[in-house]
C-alpha cells in the first residue's frame, strides 16, 4: 500500500515538473513568436518599399518605339 503511494507521488511529481518545463518551453515560444512576426512585419514593409522604388523607375523608363506601337 505505501509501495502504491510512493510510486503515485513519483508520478505526480514527474508530471509536475513537465508541466513546468511545458510551460517554460510555451513561454519562450511565445516570445520567438513575438519576435519573429515583428521582424516579418518590418521585413514585409521594406519588401513594399522596394517594390514601390522598382514601380517608379519603372514609370520613370522612357517607352521605345517598338513597344509604343504594341501597348497601342
């Protein structure tokens, strides 16, 4: 009988101690996830930029002839 409760408590107290490492492990995902959708959100503003830049040199090229008479 007290065989029975000492494996219990070794039990419970395995299940305690993952517990906590589960949520040591949870709480530092949270915060690399914090980050890396900062960065994402950083990384897809400059993306838009640099299109934006590539449109308006784009624009800016002038148009040669042969592709004035197809754009027609």
């Amino acid at each position: 009988m007290v065989s029975d409760f000492t494996s219990l408590l070794d039990k419970v107290t395995q299940l305690a101690e993952l517990s906590q490492a589960l949520r040591s492990e949870n709480a530092a995902l949270r915060g690399e996830l914090a980050t890396l959708s900062d960065e994402n959100v950083r990384l897809a503003a400059r993306m838009k930029e640099a299109h934006d830049r590539v449109e308006s040199l784009l624009g800016a090229l002038p148009v040669a002839i042969g592709d004035e008479e197809e754009a027609a």
